[in-house]
C-alpha cells in the first residue's frame, strides 16, 4: 500500500457512499474482512455483512451524501485518515455532519481486511 493506493481506496469508498453503493463499498474489502463502525461495538464480519450495513443504513435512510478525507498517516499496510461527511436523513429531512478517523489495516492486494471507525455526529435543522 502506498498513498496513490489509499487515496484511490479512500476515494472509491466516498463515490460508494455518495452513490448509495453498498456493493461498491463491499468490493473494497477482503471476504473476511472486520468493520468496527463504533469502538464499542462487536465489528461486521465479513464483506456480506458490511454490505448488508451499508444497504440497511446508508441506503436506504441517507441521501445527498457529501464526503471528504485527508491521509493523516501510511505505514506499509496500514492507513489512517480523517473523514467528514454530510448526508439528510431520509426519515427526518434532518441534516447531519460527520467528522472522523478511519484506522485501516490492507492486504497484499489493497482491499481493507480491517476497519477502525471513530466519528462524532452533529445535527443540523431540517435540510430546505
């Protein structure tokens, strides 16, 4: 993995989640790959299970999906950027931004075999 790589990696997965992909974004990872979208939580294992996430909860409740990175750190396979996105909830009409870290681990054929999400959420009034 070098920085064209991760910027490639970083920039398909914001074009999966502005186009509501969820396909898209499971392509980018490994069959057995594990997505923590909280810290807290038990991870998604496996790229079925990060494209049923992605098909339950972007796709079918988020809409005008804006999303943006920085590469903070690369070290051979592993990656660390800051993400921000911002997207309307569909149930709600309510605006939401995103700003977060994305720790990523790469196999050999720079597909994501581990997903480290940490974000902080603000809510906005009703989009117009």
């Amino acid at each position: 993995m070098d920085r064209v790589a991760l910027n490639n990696w970083l920039e398909a997965y914001g074009r999966a989640w502005e186009t509501r992909d969820p396909a898209a974004v499971a392509q980018l990872f490994t069959l057995d790959a594990l997505y923590w979208e909280r810290p807290f939580t038990e991870p998604l294992r496996g790229r079925d299970a990060i494209r049923e996430y992605w098909s339950r909860v972007v796709a079918r409740s988020q809409e005008q999906i804006q999303f943006g990175f920085e590469i903070v750190a690369l070290d051979k396979n592993r990656g660390v950027a800051r993400w921000w996105a911002s997207f309307v909830r569909v149930s709600s009409n309510q605006r939401v931004q995103l700003d977060g870290i994305f720790m990523l681990t790469f196999s050999d054929e720079n597909l994501c075999c581990e997903l480290r999400e940490w974000w902080h959420r603000q809510d906005q009034s009703p989009a117009s």
